[in-house]
C-alpha cells in the first residue's frame, strides 16, 4: 500500500490525510465544485476532481470516486465517516477494481448495515437486544399492519429506518392515533437520506443512556474493545456532545460491554474499525441497539484516554497486519475526554445551518485541547454538506478538570461570518445536569423545549462588526461606556443607544 484515495471531505479527510502522512503514505483529496480550494485539497498530496457541488453528484458518484483512485494511482480507498463509508456497494465496487477498502467487508457491511440483521446476528452471539419487531416494514406494508406490530410490542414506540444511521429515518408514537403520521414521516426521511423506505420498530425504553464501544478486529481473528463512550447528549436523535468514559459505567459492567461488543463482531467475522452502540437503562441492564460498520464522528474521545490512532490502525488492518495492540490498557480509560461538535449553525433560530464565508478563525489550544478541523481562516462552509466546522475535544486527568478545560477552549474561539455553535455549548457545561453528569437521552430535547425562545448567549461578533460599532462610536460623537470580553469569538457587548454594527 503507497498511496490512500480519500472519499470524503472536512475534518474526516484532513484527519486521514493526517494519518497517511504519519505512515509515510501518499494521499489523494476528491473534491466538488465548491471545494476547489478546500482545506483538505490543499493539503492532500493530489486531489481530483469529481463532479458538481451537490453530494449526489459527487461524493456519492460511487463511478466517479473509484475512477479517481483509478487516474490517481491510488492502492486504497479511505470512506471516512458519512457519504459512502457503510455502502457495501461502494465496499465491493472497491475490491472488484482491484482497491483495498478501508473498512469491513462488503458481507459484513451489508450485514450489520441492515438493523434487523444486526440485531439477530447478536441474538445469535448471545447478546442482548433491545425488544422490538424481528421483520422490517417495507413500502408495501399497511399502517393496520404496523399498528398490530405496535401493539403487540406496546406503546411507546420508536419507528426507526433499517438502513443508514445518524439519527436518520426515526420517529416516535406514544399511541396508535400518532403511529401513521410518524410512521409516513419515518419512511420518508429513510428514502431520502439512504434510498431505502423500510422501517423496523422498537419498544423505547424510558430515559436509557446511550453508550457505545469501539472495537478494531484485525483480518486474523483477533477483536480489541476499547473503553466505552457516553453519548447520551442527543438532540432530536443527534449527537452533539460525547465523552470517554461513562460516569455510570462499572468496572464489572465496563468488561460486560466489551464482551458484548467483541461477541458481536466476532459472530459478523468482523475486521477494522468499528463500534457496538448500547442501551442502558436505569436499573445497569444493557441492550444491543445498532452497529456502526465505520469509524465515528466522536472518535477522538477513544484516541485522548487510550493513546491509540485509530485511523492509523485501520490503515493497518487493511494491509493485513496483526493488531498489536495492549488490550487490557485499552479497555480502561487514563483520564477523561470530552468533545463539543462545532457547527456553524444558529442555534438561537432553531439550530438551522449557517453556511458562509468564516471571515475569522481562531481557534483554542493549550494544555489537553484538541482540536480537528476541516476548514481555516478564509474558508467556507458550503450549503451543500454537513455544517460542522470542528471537533473540539477536551482531555483532563478528571472529569472535572476536562469540563474546566473544555469550558476555557470555547471561551477561547473567535468566529466570524456565522454563527456557531459555540454560545450553545457555553451555556450546556454550564447546566448542572451536566456538571453532575445527570442526564439521558431525552434530557437536551426536554430542556430545549422548556426553554423555546430564549437566547443561549449574547450573538458572536466578528471582526469586521467590531470594527463597525467602534466607527459608529467614533461618527456619533458619543462616548458610551462599554465592556468587551473574549468567549466565543469576539463578543462585544456596546450600550451606545441603540447603536448597531
């Protein structure tokens, strides 16, 4: 293996671009329209171009990425996370040119990628499953037949897609009066983000905690798992904020999620990376949800308290070589790991993307700060993609020290020319639930709701609209009194009558 193709963009491709470098391996950026001068085309060692700035016309060409790795030379192909990475089709376009894929086999993708053969693979490994229906809904099927499946399981219910993941195609009826309108919603999201309509149910468990495992299989038989991850703070099924480790998880349940997750793995023949995601509920039972047959957006979090480079061992892996890796180090954290997802979205207005030019970019460093990015000073955010600007990952010797660093990193940013994120996270490791560790997976939508309406900070301001109040000031002939203060971006609070940038 010489030369790694990357079929993704952003942060995950700068990430991977990274880890090639490290290995002393080439790497080749794809590209859309709109990312001619992205961040991860210009550091990559070539870049090709395929297609139109609509992902459908170009990162999701399957065509047109493998004829890139075709021209470029290219030995492997890289998925990332996202786009392409659980396309079993993509995986075995992959293999019949000829290329090394990255990731598991097309079998186990297409496998573990359908949820209802996931959860009977791990039934058959006897692991534990979230109760739910054994058989999926297609198209085809009446909501009379659903509605009987519904109640024979009981309410409440979740109506999730088969295929795809995200937080994608789900949705809840707490009755049978609300089951077609979610069930009609449900299937039309699944068709869209991952042209397949089937849904399947679950019975939803009340106030669980979302936990996950990493693992990595070499193509030899051997699985590691890592220490787990917590990533109960979800927005409307949506991850925003995961940590390493879970403040609820025991020793003695910690290793019965790692047998679990490699029981898992092993039964579906598993190899690279992957993670085994959990339900827990409030009595310490766990149950099998879903697995990712990819790496995860929350990665970093596993890296900072294992010391492990994931993306270099999946490289690895795919090579053939043997997992080396010590264990039983893994399996237990070294301190604690917090990341923030950083988006350029308003979250004032509902959290709706806010895509732009980032006309200023500063970003946080210092003792334990992380910080993965897909884009710098001067770059844009397209409307066409997933707005995320960064990672921003903590790591501290305790939870506390994490959350206090954390907290000093977000403080630390400057962003200009839209909003982000950044006032939103500011007020949750502010919240006490939080401090305390006292949340679920309902938690952030039950207090978003109570709170609907109410700013979660003053707005960022840039540069430039610093620059606007003061020559406001200055041709107004005033002398208002005014405090500035550094949090996330150039916040600016000016009390000159009314004045506005």
């Amino acid at each position: 293996m010489r030369k790694i193709l990357i079929a993704n963009r952003g942060e995950i491709a700068v990430r991977v671009i990274r880890a090639c470098r490290d290995l002393g391996l080439a790497s080749v950026a794809v590209y859309s329209e709109v990312d001619r001068a992205a961040l991860h085309v210009r550091l990559a060692d070539e870049a090709c171009y395929i297609g139109h700035s609509p992902a459908s016309d170009s990162y999701l060409r399957i065509g047109a990425v493998i004829d890139a790795a075709r021209r470029a030379g290219a030995d492997a192909v890289h998925p990332g996370y996202g786009f392409l990475a659980e396309s079993a089709e993509f995986a075995a376009a992959c293999r019949d040119a000829g290329l090394t894929f990255i990731g598991p086999s097309p079998e186990a993708i297409a496998q573990l990628g359908s949820k209802t053969a996931a959860r009977a693979c791990a039934r058959k490994a006897g692991v534990p499953v979230v109760e739910g229906s054994d058989t999926s809904f297609g198209i085809e099927a009446t909501d009379a037949e659903v509605t009987l499946a519904a109640s024979r399981l009981g309410y409440p219910v979740m109506i999730k897609a088969v295929a795809g993941g995200g937080g994608k195609g789900m949705r809840v009826a707490h009755d049978a009066a609300q089951l077609p309108a979610a069930l009609r919603a449900a299937r039309s999201e699944a068709q869209a983000s991952f042209g397949e309509p089937a849904v399947y149910l679950e019975r939803r468990l009340e106030r669980p905690r979302h936990i996950e495992v990493q693992i990595l299989a070499d193509e030899h038989g051997t699985v590691v798992p890592f220490v787990e991850r917590e990533c109960s703070l979800q927005r409307r099924h949506q991850k925003v904020m995961e940590e390493s480790p879970s403040t609820v998880v025991s020793a003695t349940l910690r290793a019965s999620l790692q047998h679990a997750a490699t029981a898992v793995a092993s039964a579906a023949g598993y190899s690279n990376a992957g993670t085994v995601e959990f339900l827990l509920d409030s009595n310490g039972r766990f149950a099998f949800l879903e697995m990712n047959t990819r790496l995860q957006v929350e990665h970093p979090v596993t890296e900072m308290v294992t010391g492990v480079d994931l993306v270099a061992w999946q490289i690895r892996v795919a090579r053939g070589d043997r997992l080396d890796i010590d264990a039983a180090a893994v399996a237990v954290p070294r301190g604690h790991a917090i990341e923030c997802r950083i988006y350029a979205e308003d979250a004032d207005a509902g959290f709706v993307p806010s895509p732009g030019q980032l006309t200023t970019l500063r970003t946080p460093d210092g003792p334990g700060i992380r910080h993965d990015s897909g884009v710098d000073e001067g770059g844009r955010v397209p409307v066409f993609y997933d707005s995320m600007i960064a990672k921003l990952i903590a790591w501290g010797e305790s939870r506390g020290q994490a959350v206090a660093r954390l907290r000093r990193a977000l403080r630390e940013y400057r962003v200009g020319g839209v909003r982000t994120s950044i006032p939103f996270f500011l007020w949750l490791v502010d919240q006490p639930e939080f401090a305390s560790a006292a949340f679920d997976t309902t938690y952030l939508d039950e207090v978003l709701h109570e709170r609907a309406g109410e700013p979660f900070g003053e707005p960022d301001m840039s540069l430039e609209e610093v620059a606007m109040v003061a020559a406001a000031l200055y041709h107004s002939g005033k002398r208002p009194s005014y405090d500035a203060e550094v949090s996330s971006g150039w916040k600016v609070r000016a009390r000159a009558e009314g004045l506005r940038p």
